[in-house]
C-alpha cells in the first residue's frame, strides 16, 4: 500500500494502492453502519467524476452501503487513453485486497468499461454481485462485435443499468440471461438526457440511484 490521505468532507478516505499495472487511488464513502462495500470503476473515457458514480456516491452510504470509488492507474497517472483489458484487470485484481480490508461483503461494480472489467474478474475475485452501469454491449454501429459473453459470464448476481438510447446498447438488445435490466429512459451512455426529454436530468440519476437500491436490498444477506 502505498499510503493514505484524510480529506475533508464526505469522501472520508483517499487511499493509493500500489498494483502491477501502477498505481490506482480508491475514494472511500463510507456509510455509518455498513454492510457491504459497492466498488465502482470508472470508464475509459472519463474518471470517478462521472454523474452516476457521484450520484451513488452521495445516496448509498445513508441506506447501509460504503462507496469506493476506484481510479484505475493509467487514471492516476494522468494518461488519456485507457490500456488493453489485460492491463485493467490487472489493476482491478491489484486494488481487491484493500476493497475487501473492511470484512464486509463487496459488490463489484463500474460504469461501462470498468463494467466489463467486473464481470471479467467477478467469480475470480468473490465479488458478491456485479453492478453494471452503461454495460458497453458493442462498438457503437457495430453489433456484431457483441461483448455480451462478458456479461453472461459473471457468475454472480449481476444488475445493469442503462440508458435508453445509448449507443453502446441499448436496452432491446441485450440478450436475456440471469441478469436484471433497468432502463433509465431517454439516457445515453453517461445518462445524460436530452432537453426535451418528459424527465430532467435530476429524475435520470434517481432512476439510477433507486434501481441500485432497490436491488441491493434484494441481495441475499
């Protein structure tokens, strides 16, 4: 470990893991009375700064869930464009450890590309479940390049999260497996939804934040 830092406010605990591919950075939420830990990656276009980790972040630590928000090294490192999967995996595998370090049960979770990286080391690594936001289902304009074996290989209880019209896939497509599917409606990938949309933006997220909560109280305990 290569040590930790205090910081003010909510987040509680930054905290630097060494892994073999760099160093990666978790942001702990802590919940007062815990049960489990959700750990969430990040996607390859974007950091822990994304709407629906923050949304989490903020909401499931009052009902019982801490919330480490995790940066993959090529992150941390500043870097603009994410490694091969191998790579990903390998930091994921790396910060496990110190996710499991509370002694509470952990859901493995990530928004889009740090979802594949859930569903790839789930049964591996113990995760109790899987959390996928913006599960990447293909290239956009390619579904032929289907990912979905990557989902239906989780091994766990596993939810995904996706937008409406995201291009990545979108809800109709997924094929059906023991996974649930929530559609947040009118979303894209990042859940944003357009102006027009009949719900603002606000009511996308707590779409997002309530199917996350419903289906964690669902889990077995």
């Amino acid at each position: 470990m290569a040590g930790t830092t205090e910081t003010a406010g909510t987040a509680g605990t930054i905290r630097t893991v060494e892994t073999d591919a760099g160093t990666a950075r978790i942001t702990w939420h802590p919940a007062p009375r815990a049960r489990l830990v959700l750990a969430v990656g990040h996607g390859a276009g974007g950091g822990i700064e994304a709407r629906d980790l923050r949304a989490l972040a903020r909401d499931l630590p009052g009902h019982g869930v801490t919330v480490a928000l995790v940066e993959q090294p090529w992150r941390v490192a500043g870097k603009k464009l994410a490694p091969a999967p191998k790579t990903l995996d390998a930091g994921w595998r790396g910060l496990w450890p110190a996710l499991a370090e509370p002694g509470l049960p952990v859901i493995a979770g990530g928004r889009s590309a740090g979802a594949r990286v859930a569903c790839r080391t789930a049964r591996e690594l113990g995760a109790t479940a899987v959390l996928a936001l913006s599960f990447p289902l293909h290239p956009p304009g390619r579904p032929e390049r289907s990912r979905a074996d990557e989902l239906l290989g989780a091994g766990v209880p596993t939810l995904v999260v996706q937008g409406g019209n995201d291009p990545f896939g979108k809800p109709a497509e997924f094929p059906e497996g023991p996974h649930r599917l929530v559609e947040v409606a009118y979303g894209d990938h990042g859940f944003a939804v357009p102006k027009r949309a009949p719900l603002g933006q606000d009511e996308a997220l707590g779409a997002v934040t309530d199917a996350v909560r419903v289906w964690i109280a669902s889990l077995p305990r």
